[in-house]
C-alpha cells in the first residue's frame, strides 16, 4: 500500500465540458482541457470533484470522467480522482476502478445526505483506504457534506492507513493551520478553499487544490512559483491583487457555473452546466468580462489589456 502522497504545485479541481445540450461528457474537450492545464504546468489534476458536478454525473460517467483524465494525463503529473458517494460500496467500487485505469490517489468525500456519526465517517475512509492501493485524500467540505471536522478528528482519519493528504475546504484559516502543525508530519495538506490560497501558500503548503486554475492555469501556476519556488511574498501578493477580483466574482453566485462560464469566455469548450445549476446572468458576464481582461487573458469578444 502507498502511505504517502507527495503533491506540489497548484491542483485544478477540474470542470467537466459536457455536449451542448448537457447529455453526455464531451471526452473530447476533456482530454484537451486536460492537455491545456498540464501544459501550463500544474501539479496534478483532481477530476470529478465539486467544480466538476460530480454529484450530476452517473456512476458510468464517474468512469468515463476518470479513465479519460487518466489516459490524457498520460503520466505527465498525478491524477486524483474524486470518488466519494453516498455509500461506502459505492465509494469503494469507484476507487478500486481509479486505481485500475491509474490514478495516482483518490479524493473522497464524505456522504452528503444522512448526518454521520464520528465513528461512521471513521468507518467510511476505512473502508475506501483498505480496499486499494493507492493513497486517499480526505475531501473535508462541511459547507456541503454537513461534516464539520475538528483538527483531532482529522488527525484520528490520518491515523488510518493509506489516508494521505485532505483537500481542506472549510474555509478557515486558524483550523488548517492547527491541523499543519499537529498533524502535517504525516498528512499533506492542501487548502482548498479560494480565498484562503495565497495565504496556504505563504505559510508554506505544498499543494493547492482550486476550481479557478480551469479559468487562469498559468497566473495560478506563477502564484505558486512566486511564492513556493522564488519567496517573492510582494510579487505574489502584487499577483493575487489583481486574481481576487475574479475569486470573489465566483464566490457570489454558483461557483461551478460561474467558474465554467469565464473559462468558456476564453474561448474554452466545456459546455453548459446541468440542471439544477443555471448559467449566470448576462449581467453578471458583463461583470467578469473586464476582470479577464485586466489580467491579460484573452476575451472573447473583447480586448485583453496589457
């Protein structure tokens, strides 16, 4: 069994393009946005996660999702496959079928309808950790899931053999430092909550896990180059001045759509969101068309500036 999980770099949680009418998977323009974020030099890919409306997706598709990541991928950097659900059987079937098309590790979130005892999410990660041999990241997103995790009980799930790394989605700022500091000798810990990645970074996480990169993969790698590669906390916090406009434009209103609307702004086929999430608003384009633009990205329909 790998025990470890040695990631670095910026991780897109990554969107899934769909057909135009939302049917089907567009593998095709998944395997090239895979192609585009790897040749922007991030550090890994998490497929199938929230900004990828997994919860829209069947369990064939999950597959599909994963397979096609894995076979784009090529080896070029890990890929993480998103494969929790809502039983433990299922969490475990879509793990073992990651780690047999060749995912480097597996992101589980907990179930996110019946409230779980301590001891039930404990048995939960067990069950996924002892049914494969590649190393899990616990995907702790409270907001979402209702699972709101203590650094301790996040340090008791790092005790299970083959948990290796959590994607810390709850936003703040004082518990994933508490959970570095106690528990970081044996847990990679990745932030994965927008607003808090430059401050992940500068207090001097590995690997960050972040829905935007899809929008703007090379500013986010130079983010974490600046930071993590350079040390260059005033270039960085010069750089992520001119991101957070576009963060916070994400975070106003249905995250996933708003994230896969810039990217398509950009000319970048990924296709609609399916229901029940909504396109945003031409008003709310009009609002994040300039944003792209400031950052030299180039608009469609408008001219970057710089």
């Amino acid at each position: 069994m790998t025990t470890t999980l040695e990631l670095r770099g910026i991780l897109p949680a990554m969107l899934t393009p769909f057909t135009e009418d939302g049917s089907a998977i567009d593998t095709t323009a998944l395997a090239a946005l895979t192609n585009r974020l790897v040749d922007a030099g991030v550090g890994g890919l998490i497929p199938g996660g929230s900004t990828g409306e997994f919860a829209a997706l069947s369990h064939d598709e999950r597959r599909l999702l994963h397979e096609t990541v894995v076979e784009a991928a090529a080896g070029r950097v890990p890929v993480i496959a998103q494969t929790g659900a809502l039983t433990a059987g299922e969490a475990v079937a879509l793990s073992r079928h990651a780690e047999q098309v060749g995912a480097a590790g597996v992101m589980v979130v907990p179930p996110f309808y019946d409230g779980l005892s301590f001891r039930e999410l404990k048995a939960y990660f067990t069950a996924v950790a002892e049914s494969i041999d590649i190393p899990v990241m616990i995907y702790h997103i409270p907001g979402v899931t209702g699972q709101q995790l203590t650094p301790d009980e996040i340090g008791e799930l790092a005790s299970i053999p083959g948990v290796a790394s959590i994607k810390d989605s709850g936003g703040d700022a004082g518990a994933l430092t508490a959970v570095q500091e106690r528990y970081g000798d044996r847990l990679q810990v990745c932030n994965g909550w927008d607003i808090l990645t430059y401050f992940g970074l500068s207090y001097g996480l590995k690997a960050s896990v972040w829905g935007a990169a899809n929008i703007f993969p090379e500013l986010a790698v130079e983010l974490f180059e600046t930071i993590s590669v350079k040390g260059d906390l005033d270039a960085a916090r010069s750089l992520w001045s001119r991101l957070v406009p576009v963060v916070n434009w994400l975070d106003e209103e249905s995250y996933t759509a708003r994230v896969k609307a810039a990217t398509r702004l950009l000319g970048v086929q990924v296709g609609p969101v399916r229901s029940p999430f909504q396109e945003p608003t031409d008003e709310a384009l009009a609002e994040v068309r300039p944003l792209l633009a400031e950052l030299g990205l180039p608009v469609e329909g408008l001219a970057s500036v710089g």
